[in-house]
C-alpha cells in the first residue's frame, strides 16, 4: 500500500509500505477513506519535535472495516466507522471516566501511520464507533474531523465548561481553534471571541458562530478580552496552540473563577506557580479523549447539524502528501485533506 | 494597643501601635477574642519571601464588633464575627460566583495585622458573618481555624472534587491539610490518605477521618498512591505545601481525569507544560474564598458537627507571639493560638 513517512524535518515521502495485518485477536483493518495532515504534525516536521525517520505519519481517519481480528465483536467488515489517535479499550476505570485517551491499554495510533492506504487499529471495538450507515460522500471530511480536531476543540470547550450564558475567548485559529467555536456554540456561549489574524480563518470562526473577533494576541490580546467583559476576563478560553505565550494569554485572559480548556499539544511551556495561583482558574486539557464524544458528534454530523468538514479547504491525493504540509506550513491551507 | 510586628526573618516583637479607627464608612472595628499564626506566615519569618519591616503580621481573627462605619448596614456592636483574610464586597460578580478573595474591590487583611488587639476591617458587611449567638469559649478556637485554615482545607477540597466514593491523598500535614483531611470526610471521601511522617498530625488525621498514613514523599510517595489505588493514583489530591515538589507530588499522585485542589502558597514553582499535559488531572486552587464556606462552617462548628479548633495545640497570650513563631517554625506546634 501507499503511505506517507516522515524522513527529516520537510522531508515527506509517500512510498510503498507493507499492508498491514491482523496482529492482535481485538485489532481491525480498516481501508481508509479519508485521511489528513494534522497541526500537531507539523512540529516534528518544522524540526521543534526530534524526528526518528523514516516514520509513518498521520493519527486521523475514516474508513471502511476490511477485517476483524478473532476477538472482535462490536465492528464488522463492510461498516464505516471513526475511531481517534489513541486506541483505547473503553472499558477500564480510566475510560469509563471519560478519558480514553489516558486508557491503561491505549496505544497511540501516530506511530501505526493513518496517512496510509490501510491502518491497523488495535483495540477495535473500545475504539471504532460505525455510522448508522455508509455516508454520502460529502459527509465524509465531517466525520474526517471527528476523528480528531472536532473531538479535541469539543473536549476543549467541555474542559473549559462552556455553558449557556458565558463568554468564550478561543485562542488559536487552527482547526481545533475554529471548531472549538463551533463547539461553544454548541453548548450555548452567549458570546465567543475568536481570536485570529486571518481573514479566511475569521470568516470560517464567524460561520461556525463567533460574535467577536480579535487580532491582537499576547498582552494585548488579554486586555481587549478584558475590554470585552468589564474588565473581569473571559469565563471560558479555549487554548488551541500549546506555546507558553499563547497558555498564558489563556490564563490571563480568563477571569477568576473561570475555566481555560488546553488542547494545545504544549511544548515549552513552563507555567509559573505564583501567577497560576493568583490567577484562581481552573485549568483542565492535554489529549483530547475523543472517544467521549464521537457517538454526539457522529449523529450531529450525518444529522447535518454541525459541518464541522469546512475547515478542509484543501483535498490532494495521498501521494502529494507532502504539499500538503508544505501548504498547511506556510498557512496557505488551514486543514488538508488526503485520498488515499 | 498591643500588635506584633516583623522587622526581619525571625524577629517578631509585640509592641503598642495605634488603635485602629473607622477610615471609610463601609469598615468595622472588632475587639479581637482571638488570633493565630498561619502556616503562610512562617515564609517571611524564614526569609524565604522578601520582608518590608516592621510590618504588621496575621490575617486571621475573630471578635467582637466595637464601631461599625456610617454605611455598615449586616453587622452591628456587640455581634460576635468571623473575617477572613481578603475583606471582600460579596456583590461584584466575581464574589457572586464564589470567588471573593478575588473581589474586585478585595482588601488583604495581612498588610492590616489580626495578631493585635483590635482590627479595622474593610467591606464590613461584605467580610464578616456573625454567629447566632456570642459562643461558648470552647468553640473559640473551631471559629478562629474557620477564618482560614478550615476554610482553606475545605475550598481545596472542594476544587479537588471530593465526593463520596473517592480516594482522595492529601500532601501536606499542616493544620490545612489536616482540615483538609476534615473536609474530606465531611463530603463523602471513602479513602482518604494522609501524607505524614509526624506521630502529632497523623494522629489528629486519623482523628479527622483519614484512612491511610503514607510516610513517603516524592516518587516514593507517588508510588505509594499508586499501590493504594490499582495503580490509577487517586481521585482527589488536596495539596497543601506550595513547593515545586510538592506540587508534582499531588499531580503524579492523581489519575488521569482526577482533581488537585492546591491551596499552598506556591514559591518557586514552575509547572513542566508537557507533563501536566499529559496528566489530563484539572488543577485549581490559589488563596481560598474562604468567605464562600463562611456560613456553612460556622453552623457546623457552632452545632459541635466538626471540631476544627483541635489543629491549635499551643495557645499563648499575644504578647508571647515571638515564641509562637518559633514552635511553629521549629515544627514543636501544629497551630498557635494568640490570645490577645
């Protein structure tokens, strides 16, 4: 099969790969659908992650089931389904809690490589949720997304406890960024301050039900939140980005009492103790337990509630993988599509 | 009147200053019945926080109302109150939540000195909470503790989530951990582990409601929570240090998804982004709204339900304050009583 590996720093490669098989009696095969390039792959490709290449890529997929392992009993060949980034078997105490992504059994689905014709998923059926039925094409980029950046902006806005009645700041405009408006939006935000200095990443943050944007960032940024709420700070602030600046941005520009939701993959950041202390949040996040939420977001997708697929806005073949990161690199996409 | 003052790390005297007076119509004047010396107060008694002396010491009192301003409208003379250490409007709309040692018009009363006779209190009607009646002397030092301590214990287990069913470990053995060890019990913990290597404290934990003793610090200690836990960690940490270990003490102790409620004043710590990321525990904490818990505790004392006044094994008449710092800085006692 076809997939695409990480050799060095900007240097991917899509290349002949064995096929994978059935290893474990509770894996599954599935021939993906879809599959795409992630923000978080993008530091160990910019060089600020080490790069132990050549590496298959990619954590993101959609599918249809190929083959079960022996052990196999909630999904069958033929059925479309969604899993997330770690495989998780649903069912230890930690998972039953709502947090799959730290299950005692998870194995990360990055170092199996989902930019690929054909993935192995361990722990099918703690990981897979199928569709009701196979969906129309143009569903397919929607549940792409659930699979990843839908499920960590939803568990981001969860973690912040974005209610009916509050004002939200999100920062960062990445996918997560922008579907963590959709998500507040969702949940009831009176009010959601997109923080963005792009205009096709405002245009999509106002579609998905922002009510504000702002431009600044850093202390600027967090003192025209706090001209936007009475000088308090916002309740909720998504942190979609994973910098020290852009967790302190958060910080500061929630209000005491008030909840920031990090999903940013940090790196760098050290958080001062005092500063925290003072700051009275609550701070919640780090990998998105997606498996949460897909069931809610599978439904809400083939229900055409939510079109969380828009922040596509580039679909390559498989094989030109690599302009695909190049494109979201330079910020000329803000999420890639591939077709295996 | 008599107040003690700090002019340097480890030189505290007892002194006449000036009588306190009415400075703006929302302030009280209370006879003090007693005051303390808090566990936070032994940072700038050590050196280990800058002193700007002679400074007037203590936040935490109860008394008798002598004066009341022109605007004082809930408390009047004669009224037995309790205060905290942030005097607060308990109206803006961060007090309404909950948060008034973050109240936008908030008051420290350290920089006013409750280890005196008398004390000015800001925001009269916002700060204190009067009891039923004048209390019998025996309750006295249950009340004082509520001032902070008892209420610090009890907001950190609060942000920690505790709630019937859970484990819950307490790093930090002072009088705010073992109130915490209190607070825990009130809610519901079903385990809950005290981290302590002083016969003294475990004893009165073990009085409080602890289940556990865990003598280990650090990793050990860690991997004690772990073994205790089916090596998930607990539910609920309640830190109550303030240290870098400490604080990565009660973040390693907690399973993924579990609560640190921290309420020790953080010096020197700074938090490694990537691993509390990955943690996926929710932190919140910083100085207790001790207000908030007010009402509740003062019923609770006040009916014998809790007995928090126990954490004071040492009283002393205010003028013998220099030795209270002693005891407690050479860890002789737990909590010291002043008696003004």
């Amino acid at each position: 099969m076809r997939g695409a590996m990480l050799y060095a720093p900007g240097d991917v490669r899509v290349e002949e790969r064995d096929d994978p098989r059935i290893v474990e009696p509770t894996d599954a095969i599935i021939r993906l659908s879809a599959t795409c390039v992630c923000g978080s792959d993008l530091w160990p490709y910019r060089g600020l992650e080490p790069v132990h290449g050549p590496a298959p890529m990619g954590h993101e997929y959609v599918g249809i089931v190929e083959e079960v392992g022996a052990d196999v009993r909630r999904v069958r060949p033929g059925q479309f389904v969604v899993g997330s980034f770690f495989a998780s078997d649903n069912t230890c105490e930690i998972c039953r809690a709502g947090y799959q992504s730290s299950c005692v059994h998870r194995v990360g689905i990055g170092g199996l490589g989902a930019q690929a014709q054909y993935l192995r998923v361990p722990l099918a059926d703690g990981t897979l949720v199928a569709t009701p039925d196979l969906p129309a094409d143009d569903l397919i980029p929607g549940l792409l997304a659930a699979s990843d950046v839908l499920g960590t902006g939803w568990f981001a806005a969860v973690a912040a406890q974005v209610e009916p009645g509050k004002t939200v700041a999100v920062v960062g405009d990445g996918a997560v960024g922008l579907l963590g408006v959709l998500a507040a939006k969702h949940l009831g935000a009176e009010r959601i301050v997109a923080m963005s200095r792009h205009a096709d990443r405002q245009k999509l943050a106002l579609a998905y039900g922002a009510t504000d944007i702002v431009t600044e960032r850093g202390d600027e940024g967090v003192a025209r939140i706090k001209d936007l709420t009475g000088g308090l700070g916002a309740h909720s602030v998504i942190e979609a980005v994973g910098t020290q600046e852009s967790m302190m941005q958060s910080i500061r520009a929630t209000r005491p009492g008030g909840h920031v939701g990090y999903v940013g993959v940090t790196h760098d950041v050290a958080l001062p103790g005092t500063e925290l202390f003072f700051s009275h949040v609550h701070l919640h996040g780090g990998p998105a337990p997606v498996r949460r939420f897909l069931p809610e977001l599978i439904d809400l997708i083939v229900d055409r509630t939510i079109d969380p697929g828009q922040v596509f806005d580039l679909a390559l073949p498989l094989d030109q993988a690599a302009e695909g990161y190049r494109a979201m690199d330079e910020r000329r996409a803000i999420k890639v599509l591939l077709q295996p």
